[in-house]
C-alpha cells in the first residue's frame, strides 16, 4: 500500500528532514532513466559488438541480470584501455574498476538477489561523484567496489572490492569478500575467528582486517551459508 503525504504533514515536517526529503526526490527525478532499451537483448544477454557510449566509453560485452534490474556492461576507453563494470540499475549508474563479468561475480549477484539483496548502490555509497551526471566528476575513473543491500536507503551488508580481485591464468576471480562489521556478532556463530594469524582466513573462518573500517574477510565458499542465516534473522534492516 503506498504511502501518501499531505500537504499538512509536509509543511509541520522538521526542517531538516524536510530539506532531507527535497534532495532525495532531486537526486532521484534527475538521475532517473529508462531499462526498456535493454529489455529486448538475445536470450544469452551477451553483447559482443563493440558500442558507442557514455563519455567516450566503449561497451565491448553486457549482461543483464533480470532477477536484480540490473544492467553490466564491460567499458574502455576510446584509446582502449580497459577501464570496468557500467553498472546501471533503478536510475543510477556507477563502474565498478578494473571488474570484469566473470561466472563468479554473477553467481554472487544471483545468490545475494535470492536472499533480498538486490540493491547494488545506496544513497552517497559509492560516494557522489563515481555517479554518472552531466557534472565533472570521477564516474570515469570508477570507484573499486561493488556494494549490496536490500534497499537502497539501509546500510550496505557486504561488498567485493579491490581487495577481493585475484588474477590467475589471465583470468579474474574472486579470492574474498568483505562483511559489514556490524555482522560480527553473527558470522561470530557461523565461522571461526582465525585471530589474524594468517593474512587469509581458511573454508570455515573469517578475519577481521587490519586496515580501513576494521571490515570481516570471509572467503566465497562461505558466502551463502552467511547469507542464509543472517536472512533467518531478519538482519538486513537493521
């Protein structure tokens, strides 16, 4: 059932909600766009021509992931260097550097959208400026992580990031994924703390790290066992 707001409500609104609600609604209105373009891809969702975009990026191969609305396109630049992952979904596009559309970057956001966390960006995260606009920003440049939550306004339940990239035999793979570390209390249950003593954790535990916002370090074969159980628990709105 939607939610209506009376003219009433608004004006004996708090003033700093109020302003709050005005910029969500700005920033919302300008940055919506449309997916039907991408509606009618052959039924493989693979695009394998080389196409003209956005601040001179060329698309070279794209992927729609259905259950999420969620459009991936590889990019580079004119000159041919490789740049990432155009993600666009619900209006707002950002790229994911250096990431490439790989079985098991898919595999996550399939297993994630199974358990409701289908929103791949939330307000101010990846920052302002990664979002493609007509200002100048740092959309070109791509910020380094891909982010997922269950609505676009809660807080972010994991990401992939920089730190998850590995590459071997010319490929990409995932070798890590990063927990919010507010979840400690719950991966605590599901996986056993390695205390550090070794850069990794192993199947079976994870690492608080040593650097930035002191994040989890699980690996990806105990990701959906996570996932599954902090679902139980109803966590993703807290």
């Amino acid at each position: 059932m939607g939610l209506k707001i009376s003219d009433d409500e608004l004006l004996s609104m708090d003033p700093t909600l109020f302003f709050k609600l005005q910029k969500y609604l700005k920033e919302f209105r300008e940055n919506k766009i449309s997916l039907s373009s991408f509606k009618n891809e052959d039924k493989n969702n693979n695009i394998n021509d080389k196409n003209s975009f956005d601040y001179g990026l060329l698309t070279t191969n794209s992927w729609i992931s259905k259950s999420n609305e969620a459009v991936f396109e590889e990019v580079e630049n004119k000159d041919g260097k490789y740049i990432g992952i155009k993600i666009t979904q619900n209006g707002r596009t950002y790229i994911a550097r250096n990431w490439r559309i790989n079985k098991k970057l898919k595999e996550i956001i399939e297993i994630s959208a199974y358990f409701k966390l289908t929103c791949l960006w939330r307000h101010n995260h990846p920052l302002n400026k990664y979002f493609l606009s007509d200002l100048k920003n740092d959309y070109s440049k791509g910020s380094h992580h891909i982010g997922f939550s269950a609505k676009h306004y809660y807080p972010w339940v994991f990401v992939v990031g920089s730190e998850s990239l590995r590459r071997r035999h010319g490929g990409q793979t995932i070798k890590t994924i990063t927990f919010n570390k507010k979840y400690l209390e719950q991966i605590s249950i599901c996986l056993k703390n390695n205390n550090n003593s070794r850069s990794l954790p192993e199947k079976g535990e994870f690492c608080i790290q040593n650097f930035g916002g002191k994040d989890i370090t699980v690996l990806p074969e105990d990701f959906e066992k996570l996932l599954k159980y902090m679902y139980k628990l109803d966590m993703w709105k807290s």
